[in-house]
C-alpha cells in the first residue's frame, strides 16, 4: 500500500441503533484503527479500561478539556465523552482508516471546525423498534430506556441537518438487517473495483 494520508471515519447514531455492532465488524480490517472515547460514565460489566473506553473521573475529564486533548466531546445522559486527539493525528499520516463512533453533538463539533471525512449515521427502522432492541439489551432499567428513546428522536432529527452549509452526515443508512448494513458501510470505505 501506498503511504497516503489516511481517511477519517464518522459513525453515529442512537443508542441501541446499531452502530458498535457496525464498528465492531469495521475494526477487523487491517487497516482500521479505532478511536477509544474517554467517558465519565460507569464501567459496565466486561468493559475494558482502554480497550472499550478510557474510564476517567469528572474532574481529571475537565482537566484534560482545559487542555485541549480532545477532538470533539459533549454530554450524553449526564456523563462526558470525548475523542482523544492525536491517535487520530498518527493514525491518518500512516495512512490508515481512522474510525470514530461518537454521537450527534460531536459530530457537529466536527463539521464546524471543517474536519474532513466521511460521516455515516446509523438510524433504526422506527423508534418502535428501538425501543424493543434497548429492552432486549437488559442493560438499562426502564426510566432509563425512555430517556434513551428521547434522545435518539432528537439526534434522528439533528441527522438530516445542515452545517456550514453541508448535510451533518453524508450518509444515513437505515439498520433493518444489521449484516446488510455493515456491507452497507464497507461498500463505502471500500468500493468495489
């Protein structure tokens, strides 16, 4: 492989719309490399400090923010996350796929500074369903589940948005069938000859 400047990746979407699932898949390709968000959230049970998030507290989040270690970063559900800068930086003068999954507000951040990439979200079939699938997860207790469903309409809307004069994402794919969406992405980081 040539040694050109690598492409940056956005997937978001709601939560329980698919998108780890479709990162996850991403992260198998030799040449993907996979941003770690930092978050203030509770680790769930077999998360990894560093391999699925940076676990940090509130005050040593805020810290870094102050100093600028951050690509992007917001508030989802009461805690902070964020996109650490530089693996992005090191990742993309190897030439490699730099992948983030980040939710709507960072993405937005994104768009405003004039980062350049491609920008997929993620969105269920219908908030029914997503609904059904948070459920099923068994993860989230049912107050919780609703704020979830909140959310995800207001980030469904924030999707077909404009910024700067550009849609918020330059894909939307809808996750009826979670193989076919994945096929759906790769067709797109990597078009058929």
């Amino acid at each position: 492989m040539s040694m050109q400047r690598g492409k940056l990746v956005v997937i978001s979407g709601p939560s329980g719309a698919g998108k780890t699932s479709v990162c996850r898949a991403l992260k198998l390709h030799a040449d993907v490399v996979f941003s770690v968000s930092a978050t203030t959230r509770t680790q769930r049970a077999g998360e990894q400090d560093g391999v699925d998030y940076h676990f940090l507290s509130r005050e040593d989040f805020q810290r870094r923010l102050g100093e600028n270690q951050f690509l992007e970063w917001a508030t989802y559900n009461g805690n902070l996350y964020g996109t650490p800068r530089w693996p992005m930086d090191t990742a993309l003068a190897q030439g490699k796929t730099f992948l983030v999954e980040i939710e709507v507000k960072g993405t937005r951040q994104l768009r405003e500074r004039g980062v350049e990439g491609l920008y997929v979200f993620i969105a269920p079939p219908s908030i029914d369903e997503l609904r059904r699938r948070l459920l099923h997860r068994g993860s989230n207790d049912p107050v919780e589940i609703e704020q979830r469903v909140r959310i995800a309409g207001d980030e469904l809307a924030a999707a077909r948005e404009s910024v700067g004069g550009r849609p918020m994402y330059d894909v939307i794919l809808e996750n009826r069938d979670l193989d076919a969406t994945i096929r759906g992405v790769q067709e797109l980081l990597w078009p058929s000859a």
